[in-house]
C-alpha cells in the first residue's frame, strides 16, 4: 500500500478516535429534592417535586423526571442550576410548572468524560412567598368548618401513626355510604386579583373517593361556587400542587375567597378521606 495512503488512513482513524472521545459525556446524578422549611411559618417540609429543570450557565438543558441520570456532552467547570418544578393540579398530562414559590439548587462543577456528579438538591420557599392559610390540624380548633351542603359530621383528628403522613394529626372524614362531605375555610381570605401574581394551593391527601377542591368567591350581591380540580383517589399519601390563579382573576369582582373540599360517597360502603397540610400561597 502506498506511504501517503497510509498516512491518511491513519489520520482519519485518528480524527474520529478524538471526535469520540469528545463526545464521551460526562453525567449529572440528581437526587430527589429535599426542603427545608420554618414549622411555624411555613408549614410542613412534605414535598411531591418529581421534576426538574436542569440549566447548564443559565441555559435550559431539558426538564427531567426525578431521580435522574443526565449525560451531559461538555467538560470543564460548568454552573449547574437544578429548578424544581410540579405537576400541576395533580394531572399527569399537564406542561410542568416551574415552581418559583421554592428556590432553585445553585451550584459549580468541573465535569469530567465518564465521571458521574452527584447532586442532592435542596431548596427553601423564598423570602417574598405569602402564606395566607396553613393548615395542619394540630390546633384542637380546625380552620375549616362543614357548609350548607354537608350531610353527616364527619371531620375527625387523627392522631393515629397508621393514619398520618407526619407525627401529628391529620383530618380524617368518615363518611357512611350516601354522605356529602363539604368543609370549607372559617376565614375568607384577599388573593392577588391579577393573573400575573400565581395562587397556589398544597395539600396533602389520601382517599379511598375523589376529592374535590373549590372556592368561594364574595362578590359585593352574591356569592359564587366553583369547583377548581377534583383529585383522584389515592390509597398512599400524595401531595398535589392546585394552581388557582386563574380562577381567582376572572372574578374581578371577587373581594374574599374560601377554599372549600368536598366528597360524594356514593360506593354502597364506608370510606375515608384523609388530608392534610393545606396551603395557601402567593407572592407579596
């Protein structure tokens, strides 16, 4: 073979074996997020952050689901940023929603070709989130009272450890069969009227019925229902992530809000419904 064809069989061999080799991805381990919050002015740490966006120098890499092993095709010290987001209102098909309510996980990293980076991110709610209602059914007296509409007393602290997320208690609706649970919020609450300041509601829940989660809207000669999200049973605690700011906006009229949670057991049998850690938050 001649000398010259040699030499360029082998410098294309040598071309691709470093094209490969810089393509040899280096990887982001990322854990589960974790929060940390103040008890007593924030509420419970219990989180359902199963998403996140991944920005590599402030530029968005993807949006992964949690746990998650991430390839990534540079090297080099890089900022990782790890945002959390949800699945809003509890349905599995919605776009997942950025949930600037929390910080995002900031950190820098040299990534190396075949050497995995394992992140465990934390976050925290930011200093400018207004909580406007917490509750967690510790106080013997509920912020949440039975409506018009229900039909047997059915609202219960339950102290049992079989039965709560967290050591406390939890409330627990015991409903026979043909009962209609509806309790709302004693208080009415002010909520940013405009669409550009998101409302969100947390709660923690397990049910052996759909749940339903609605408002009470004040409008100066009458008040107005409306349902908001009705979540599915769940026989293991979950915790859903109810955005409620376009209901809130298109009732300009609307001065005060109640959040209201409701169940028709219509089974033919006994059934239970469990919640807990109730949230109202918005931005100052």
């Amino acid at each position: 073979m001649p000398k010259n064809i040699i030499i360029v069989l082998f410098s294309i061999l040598m071309l691709v074996a470093c094209k490969q080799k810089a393509l040899e991805p280096s990887y982001l381990q990322i854990d589960n997020f974790v929060v940390f919050t103040d008890p007593l002015t924030q509420g419970t740490s219990s989180q359902n952050l199963t998403e996140a966006i991944i920005y590599i120098d402030d530029q968005i890499a993807g949006v992964y689901h949690l746990p998650a092993s991430i390839p990534i095709a540079i090297s080099g010290t890089h900022h990782i940023t790890v945002a959390p987001a949800v699945v809003e209102n509890a349905i599995a098909s919605n776009p997942r929603y950025a949930y600037t309510y929390l910080t995002a996980f900031d950190t820098t990293i040299n990534l190396v070709a075949n050497v995995g980076n394992a992140l465990k991110p934390h976050v925290t709610y930011r200093s400018n989130v207004k909580f406007k209602l917490i509750e967690d059914f510790e106080n013997p007296l509920p912020l949440f009272g039975k409506t018009i509409y229900n039909t047997q007393d059915t609202l219960i602290r339950d102290s049992l450890l079989m039965d709560n997320l967290e050591v406390g208690h939890c409330a627990l609706f015991d409903m026979v069969n043909g009962a209609l649970m509806e309790y709302s919020t004693r208080n009415k609450y002010t909520l940013p009227s405009s669409s550009e300041s998101a409302t969100f509601i947390e709660i923690n829940y397990k049910s052996e019925l759909p749940l339903a989660i609605g408002l009470y809207i004040d409008e100066p000669t009458t008040i107005i229902k409306t349902g908001v999200v009705t979540l599915n049973p769940k026989d293991t605690w979950s915790k859903a992530y109810i955005n409620i700011t376009n209901d809130v906006s298109v009732k300009p009229l609307g001065t005060k809000f109640s959040l209201f949670v409701s169940s028709l057991n219509a089974s033919g049998v006994n059934k239970k419904v469990f919640i807990d850690n109730i949230k109202i938050i918005h931005f100052e």
